[in-house]
C-alpha cells in the first residue's frame, strides 16, 4: 500500500470517528449555554486532555521546533522552559479562582465574566471585538496543517485548506463543546504517542556525547543561552523575562481560561489540572525536534517547513503518515478550541443581548437559539476570510514564519486581558474603571509599540507583550491604590449600556 493511499484511509477513519461524535455532541445540545460549555457532565481527567491539546496546539508540533531548529538552544530555553513554566504557573493560579466566579455569576465566556465581574456591558463588548484578533491563530495553524497535509496526501495548497477549514468548521459549529472535549481527548491521547516517537527519534543523538559539539560545528550561536544573531532571542531579558511573562498571560485567551467552566465541583479542578500539565510537558519536549533537525538535515529549510521535512526524511513512509496524523490533531484540537470560542462569544456577548432587546423576554429559547445561528454564520464567513489569510501567509510568511503573524495578534488580546483578569480574581474591589484604563494602556502600548519601533527590540511579539502587560498591571495596581485612598474618584462601574 503507498504512503498516500495509507493516509487517505487513516483521515477517512479519523473523519468518520468524528463525524459520528459531533452527531452525538450535535443531539446533547441545547442552546448557547450547551454549546459554550457543555453540560458540566464530563470527567475532569477529559476536561483535562482537551486544555492540554488545545493550550498545545500545532505551533508546539511544527512551527516552535522551526524555531529552535533556525535559533538553536536560546528558542528552546525560552518556549520550552521559561513560557511553559508560565503557563503552568498561569493555569495553576487561575482556574480555581476563574471556576468558582465564572459559575456564581453564570458567565459562559471571557468577555461575558468582563461584562458581569465589573458590571459593564461596554468592557463586554470591547473585549468580545477584541477577541476577533483569534483569526490570526486560527490562520497560523490553518497554515500548519495545510503543510502537513500537502506532503502527506500530494495535494495543492488551497485544495488541503479549503478541505480543513470545510471539514473542522462543520463539525466544530454542529456538535460545539459536547463534541470539542472527546475529540480534544481523542486527539492528545494520539498526541502523546506521536510526542513520545519524535522525542525518541533523536535520543540517541542527544545522549551520544558530542550532540552539543555537532550543533555548535553548524553554528556556534545555536548553543548559547542566547543568540545575538537571532531576532527575537538576543539577550537574557528576551529569552527568560518575556517568555515567562507571555507563558503567565497566554493562559487569559478566551479558549483556555474558559476551560474550567466546564467543571463541576471544585475537587474536579485539582484532575483536572495534574492531567492538562504532565501531558503538556511531554508535547513541550517535542521542541527538541528543532535540534534533531539542525544536525540531520543538509542545508537550511524554512521554519514552517522543518517539522514536516523531518518527518518525511527520517521516518518511513506510514510512519511518517502516523506521525503526520498526530500533528494534524494537534491543530485540529486547538481550533476547535478557538472555533468555540469565537462562536460562543458571537452569541453569547454581541448577538444574544441585542436579540434580548428585540425579542419578548418570555421567550429565552428562542433568543438562543437566534443567537447560536447567527454565531455560526459569522463563523462561516470568518473561515472565508481565513481561507485567503492563511494562502497570503503561505506566499509571503509575516517575519518569515506565520507564527509571528499569529502573534501579533493573539500576544494583543491576552495583553489587554491579563491585569483585569488577575485584579479581577484577587482584588473584589478593582473597578470597572480600572479594569478599562489598564486593558487600553496594553493596547495602546501594544500597538503604538509595534507601528512606531522605538528600540531594536521592538521587532519582537514578546517583548510587545511584555511591555504591555507590565504597563497595564502598573495602571491597574495604581488605580488600586488611588482607590483605597480615594475611594469615590473610582467608585462604581461603567456605564451598563
């Protein structure tokens, strides 16, 4: 059997499985609220699975080992070991807290808990525009699978994206989170197998005695702590601060932080969180796939594609084919992911409160059901215009990897919700007002960072992010203080409407 009749009837199996599961997942829903998150029915160990697949996404399988490969050992050091202890710390001292405010206050998604935590519907709104910033993941990971896709079945770009985007959007807008955390917990099971077969790929390499004299024949810089000629890892503040500080705030996405919504009891949580963060370090360690590669591979390869080359040099074909499958789910997990968010956030923030002023108030069922429709044909159109994003990126990559493109994006939605987030966890009294000056001070930073360069390392995502993020918590913690010592010049909240 060749290697692309092999793959046709593993994705063939795998369509088929899912199918089936957002038939299933399409009947348990009812309404927005099921759609966002679920029924609170499902085991914490497979609410577990899924944050770990979609926090880990395709990035961590194909595009962060293009950058090690490309930056050597200051990539890894920072996406490996700085960002994923943010992260873990991030989740850790989030979720509880997140859990308990979001369910006391019935919110289904992050711009709604904005809205109902500080009792402001312009925060909400402003919030849910600003979670749109979603598409550029969604396109770096369209992008991703797209690779993966042409090198495994021999098919043309635009044929592999329109085939993702028709098949994952189906399913992901039918069957919404009742389906999202079996396949999640499907695909990182496949996941982890396929992380334990890369890492293994090159252990002899690693553990051979001169691996590290071998990259550094290739190149000195690649087994520096930091690497001066690198863009974005050129000296210790890059490599350690702001990585850890991005790993701390990306857990603030409207997909991720959400995530313990779909919890019942506070003794889910601790499950929950052990089984999300030992499989996360094992899809971590799949970053040592970029040093493998750099050693094994003759001549430079483009960051997108050194995962996809890897794979197909050094394994044989169906391996290769099995392989390729387990990075599929990785961005197939993760979309989903974003698809539900996106959508929940159309209905349950934009649509559903216009709906509530149009519609009698007798008639909750409807308005939901109003809303959820018109969710999904705003997601439809959104999978339009990143059908063409995705097709420019592949053309003409932002900073030579659509990974930066997708930064540029994602890095200024989590800036601006990190220090609401955080103040508005641990800190009962933090206004509305507060909450909207630190959220603007991280976007005006952010982007006026990013249009003007004031300094060289102004090039890179995370240090935008950084910078933005450190502001936004000064003005928060400052209104704090001003409000203690002046209580009345930040009393109350926004304006509800």
């Amino acid at each position: 059997m060749g290697k692309e009749s092999f793959a046709w009837i593993l994705l063939s199996l795998y369509a088929g499985v899912t199918a089936y599961l957002a038939y299933r997942g399409y009947r348990r829903t009812r309404g927005v609220e099921g759609f966002a998150v679920g029924n609170r029915d499902i085991p914490p160990v497979l609410v577990g699975l899924s944050l770990a697949a979609q926090l880990t996404s395709v990035a961590t399988f194909i595009v962060n080992p293009g950058l090690v490969h490309a930056y050597g050992m200051s990539a890894l050091v920072g996406m490996g070991i700085a960002a994923a202890l943010g992260i873990m710390v991030g989740i850790t001292v989030l979720s509880k807290g997140f859990r308990r405010s979001g369910q006391k206050m019935a919110i289904l998604t992050l711009p709604g808990w904005f809205g109902s935590r500080f009792n402001s519907r312009p925060l909400q709104v402003g919030f849910a525009l600003l979670s749109l910033a979603l598409i550029s993941f969604v396109v770096l990971i369209l992008v991703a699978m797209a690779y993966v896709l042409m090198k495994m079945l021999g098919v043309p770009a635009w044929a592999a994206l329109a085939g993702i985007i028709t098949f994952v959007f189906g399913y992901v807008l039918l069957g919404g989170v009742n389906t999202s955390l079996y396949t999640n917990s499907i695909q990182a099971v496949i996941m982890a197998v396929v992380a334990v077969i890369l890492v293994l790929s090159g252990l002899p390499l690693l553990l051979s005695g001169d691996f590290m004299a071998r990259l550094a024949a290739v190149d000195s810089a690649l087994v520096g702590l930091v690497n001066p000629s690198s863009p974005y890892f050129r000296n210790l503040f890059e490599v350690l601060v702001c990585n850890f500080i991005v790993g701390l705030a990306i857990v603030c996405q409207p997909h991720i932080v959400t995530k313990a919504l779909c919890l019942k009891s506070e003794g889910d949580v601790n499950r929950y969180l052990a089984t999300a963060l030992g499989m996360g370090i094992l899809f971590m360690m799949v970053m040592l796939v970029g040093l493998y590669a750099r050693v094994t591979l003759p001549g430079p390869v483009r960051i997108d594609l050194v995962v996809p080359t890897y794979i197909n040099t050094q394994f044989s074909p169906l391996t290769s084919v099995l392989i390729g499958i387990g990075v599929l789910c990785a961005g197939v997990s993760t979309l989903e992911g974003l698809l539900l968010a996106l959508s929940a956030i159309l209905a349950s923030d934009l649509f559903l409160p216009m709906l509530r002023r149009r519609m009698p108030a007798s008639d909750a069922a409807a308005q939901g059901r109003v809303a959820l429709a018109l969710a999904r044909g705003g997601l439809v159109l959104m999978g339009g215009v990143a059908f063409f994003l995705s097709l420019h990126q592949m053309k003409n990559p932002t900073g030579g990897s659509v990974a930066i493109f997708a930064q540029y994006g994602i890095y200024c939605l989590f800036s601006a919700s990190f220090a609401p987030v955080l103040f508005g966890l641990f800190h009962r009294e933090s206004s509305g007002r507060a909450a909207m000056a630190a959220a603007l001070t991280a976007v005006a930073v952010y982007v006026g960072l990013s249009l003007l360069r004031p300094f060289a390392l102004a090039n890179n995502p995370a240090v935008l992010s950084t910078c933005a993020i450190l502001s936004s918590t000064l003005v928060m913690g400052a209104c704090a203080l001003l409000q203690r010592r002046a209580p009345a010049v930040l009393q109350g909240s926004l304006p509800s409407a």
